[in-house]
C-alpha cells in the first residue's frame, strides 16, 4: 500500500495558482472557437503561451492580472483566436525569406554571427542540441566545474513527488543539513512566497528564489535541497542548480500527485476546480523536458514508502559512485 510522502506545504505558490479552476476563462476559450476558423499559425502560438504559462504555474488570470490584459484576450490568444497582425508579419517574414523572430528584432538576430548559429542549430535533434549546450557552455565557462557539485543533492519536481520526505531521509543517512528552498525564500524575504507573489507578481518571487539558491550553494558544501516545483522555468536559476547539485527528477503520475496532496489534508487543488487534474497533467507536460534535464530521474509512483527510498538510496550512491567530473549529464 502506498504511503503519503509529504506533510509539507505547496512548495511553490505558482503550483498552488495553476492548480485552481479558471471557470470564466475556459468559457473565453469556448467562446472563441465557436464560429471562428482557427488559423494553424495563431493555433501553434496559442499553444507555446499555453506551454509557457503551464512551466511557471501560472493560472491564465494571474496571467492577465501581471501584464494587464483581459483574461479573454489571453483566452482568444490560446485558443488560436489571437491578434491577426501578427499573420501579417508572418506574411512579411515570408515575403522577405527569413525568419520571424527576425522582423520582431529578438536577440538572435542582432548579428550575422547570431543568424548563422541558428542556421546551424536549426533541425537538429535533442541528443544534437544537448552536445551543441554541452561544449558551449564549457567553451565560455567563467569558473572551475563545483568540486561540491556531488555532494549537494538537489530534489526537483511536483508537489507530491515526496522531495521533503526523502530529502529529509536522505539528509539524516548522509548526515548533511537538509534544506527546503521555499523556507529560504521565506526567510529573505519576511514573508510567505504566497505574499512574494500577490504583493509584488511572479517575476519577484523568481528573483527571490535566485538568491536563496546562491545563499544555500555557498554556504553548504554537502546538503539535501528540496527545491520548488517550478524553479524549473526560470533558465538561470536552474542552469545554476545544474552546475552546483546533482539533481534528481523524483517523478510520479498525475493521478498520485493529487492523491498525495489530498491525503495530506490540503483540499486546495480540487476546491471548486472540476479540472483540477487537466491543469496538473499540463503543468506536468509543461515542465518534462526540463525535469528531464536532471543527472538522473527516479519514478515513486506505486511504491511503498520504505521501499523508494531504498531503491532511490542506491540507485543514488550508484550513480554518484559511476559519475566522473567530466561526464557529460544524461537525464
């Protein structure tokens, strides 16, 4: 029989946000469809702010509430119902044979050099693309790989996932602090994350979350670090997690992600949100590929308690044993 992981609170407020029901705004969508034939262009954009909105955890109205648009504007724009000049563009962009981000003006075209890397990139695969990061990011390394970096274990995934309950085993048997990042951001802060977010919006909790992760890099050389579930999305802090902690996607199914979070009492999820569980398996989706970028991955799903953290245990002490400093990180 499984066990309940965690007692700890939604270890990150925009987890909290995506899970709720966005009742009027799924209407919007609805709305826009009707009567209207969706162009496959604004369709595939609607579909990459969806994608993006789902990796922050970020409901559509907190959404509209920080850039302050309506949440029907964003409803049509997700729905493939958005702003028709931008097939103009499109038009424009093709007319002149070159991409799209160049008549927008985005960072990689501001030289000719930039224009050529993404020529070059362009079509590869993942396994491609993931040797491309690797040698560049040790062509322009500014400082020596962390000689700590195996002795910092970062835990990243969903709430549910069971992060505070095996960092906490995994803590008291290596005989290192245990740190849970949200409990930092409180403490630089003043406040809760859940006050971070409503008082001063997304982007300054992420800056938040930055900083409490170069605080616990620097003043830990051995810890277990359970970190928020969406810390994943912001490229920076995580590139920098990556480089400092070998890090562990402790992975489980939607559904035992919600049972997990019922079990422990918090009803928050399925308060008044009868998709509840759509908008769980999209931030899932959202954020795959990124919680695929972790050294290794461990699945807790259908698994009793004692049980995972044996097998998670060793296969840890394994992997940490086999890797060597110049081995390339495979997810």
């Amino acid at each position: 029989m499984n066990q309940n992981y965690s007692s700890a609170p939604l270890d990150d407020p925009a987890d909290e946000d995506a899970s709720r029901a966005t009742g009027a705004s799924r209407g919007a969508d609805s709305g826009a469809e009707r009567g209207a034939e969706r162009d496959p262009f604004l369709t595939a954009m609607g579909d990459r702010v969806r994608l993006l909105r789902a990796r922050r955890g970020m409901t559509r109205k907190t959404l509209a509430t920080e850039t302050g648009l309506s949440e029907r504007h964003l409803a049509n724009l997700e729905s493939g119902m958005g702003n028709a000049s931008v097939l103009v563009l499109r038009q424009i962009a093709a007319t002149l044979n070159c991409p799209l981000a160049e008549v927008i003006g985005d960072e990689t075209t501001a030289s000719a050099e930039w224009l050529l890397i993404r020529e070059l990139l362009q079509g590869r695969d993942q396994a491609a693309l993931q040797r491309a990061r690797v040698a560049l990011a040790e062509m322009f390394a500014q400082a020596p790989r962390d000689p700590h970096r195996k002795d910092r274990i970062a835990l990243i995934g969903l709430r549910g996932a069971g992060k505070s309950t095996f960092g906490r085993m995994l803590a008291q048997e290596r005989k290192v602090p245990f740190v849970e990042l949200t409990r930092v951001i409180e403490q630089l802060a003043g406040c809760p994350p859940s006050e971070i977010h409503s008082l001063y919006g997304a982007s300054a909790y992420r800056r938040y979350e930055h900083r409490a992760l170069e605080a616990v890099i620097h003043e830990h050389e051995r810890a277990v670090i359970a970190s928020p579930g969406g810390l994943v999305s912001e490229s920076g802090t995580f590139n920098a997690l990556l480089s400092h902690c070998f890090t562990v996607w402790l992975q489980a199914t939607p559904e035992e992600h919600m049972r997990r979070v019922v079990a422990q009492g918090d009803l928050r999820p399925m308060s008044g949100n009868k998709e509840a569980m759509d908008d769980l398996k999209r931030i899932l989706a959202g954020r795959s590929e990124l919680y695929g970028r972790a050294d290794m991955t461990f699945d807790t799903s259908e698994k009793t308690l004692a049980d995972a953290y044996l097998q998670l245990r060793d296969r840890l002490a394994a992997r940490l044993a086999a890797e060597s400093p110049d081995e390339v990180r495979v997810s």
